[in-house]
C-alpha cells in the first residue's frame, strides 16, 4: 500500500481512538470542548502567522526579491489550519508544529535544505562547498549519495524607474 493511502486509513483510526480514551478518562463533554478549543486557538494563531506572513512577502517583493520562503511558510500555515480544523489531537499536535514559528522554522530549514536553486540560465549550479556541477549529470560532487532533483527556471529582474521613454 502507498504511505499516504495507509496514512488516511490508519490516522482516522488512532485518532478515534484518542478521542475515546481522553473522553473515557475526562468525560465526553470536556473532550469535545478541548477539540474545539484547539481548533479556536488555532485559528487565532493561523490569522495572525499568516498576516505577518504576507507582511514579510510584501515586503521582500517590494525590494525586488522572491518571497519563497515566506512562501513555504504560507503552505505549512495552511495545512496546519486544516489540521487543526480537523477534529483530534493526534492532528492538533501537527497542525501546531505547522503554526509555532520556531517549530515551523525547524521544520522548514530541515526540509529547505533538500532544496537545490538555480538560478539565470547557467547549465551548472554552485555547491555551498564551491564545487560546480551539471545539473544533467546528477553528480554535483556528493557522489554515493544518488542523483539530486534540480528545479531550473529563468527569471529576469525589472526594476521600476528604468522603463525606456520614447520621445
């Protein structure tokens, strides 16, 4: 079976599972108050992450650079609103770490660092280690470790005053 598939099978079930327990040892009623006053608090954190969130993208795109990471912020603040939306702690507990900005930025560099770059229109990237390579050969200096995905793109940077005036 896939990971995901058996994901969607079996978290449905601890968390039913959960659900019972703490309301066996806490009551029914308290049970469902704590899920919704998880999902409130997280509701409250999700707005205000995510306004402060677009206040830095608005920012970095003022000055002419590529909010990615405010970005990839935007995507985990998402899917921790979901998750805390979703009734049950088991989800709770990682809709949280998808919401606390320390976590998040834990969470973030770790997976960022898989992250190759490349930026212009070079066939080759920089290593942090200063060693080049093409991103064709999937070598890029770490042989032994399997190729590395790289995302290419162009881009072409324009600023405001420097449109051409015709007289």
């Amino acid at each position: 079976m896939r990971p995901l598939l058996l994901l969607f099978i079996i978290l449905p079930i601890l968390e039913m599972w959960v659900l019972i327990s703490v309301g066996e040892e806490i009551g029914a009623l308290p049970t469902i108050g704590l899920v919704f006053f998880t999902a409130v608090v997280g509701l409250a954190l999700l707005k205000r992450q995510g306004i402060s969130t677009v206040m830095r993208a608005q920012q970095k795109m003022q000055m002419g650079e590529l909010p990615a990471k405010e970005m990839a912020e935007g995507i985990f603040l998402a899917v921790g609103g979901v998750l805390l939306l979703t009734p049950g702690f088991i989800t709770d507990v990682f809709g949280f770490i998808c919401l606390i900005p320390g976590i998040r930025q834990l969470v973030l560099g770790r997976l960022l660092s898989h992250v190759v770059v490349v930026h212009g229109s070079h066939t080759g990237y920089q290593q942090p280690g200063g060693q080049g390579a093409d991103p064709r050969s999937g070598s890029a200096g770490h042989e032994g470790k399997g190729p590395r995905n790289v995302i290419g793109g162009d881009y072409k940077r324009e600023d405001p005053g420097s449109e051409h005036k015709s007289d």
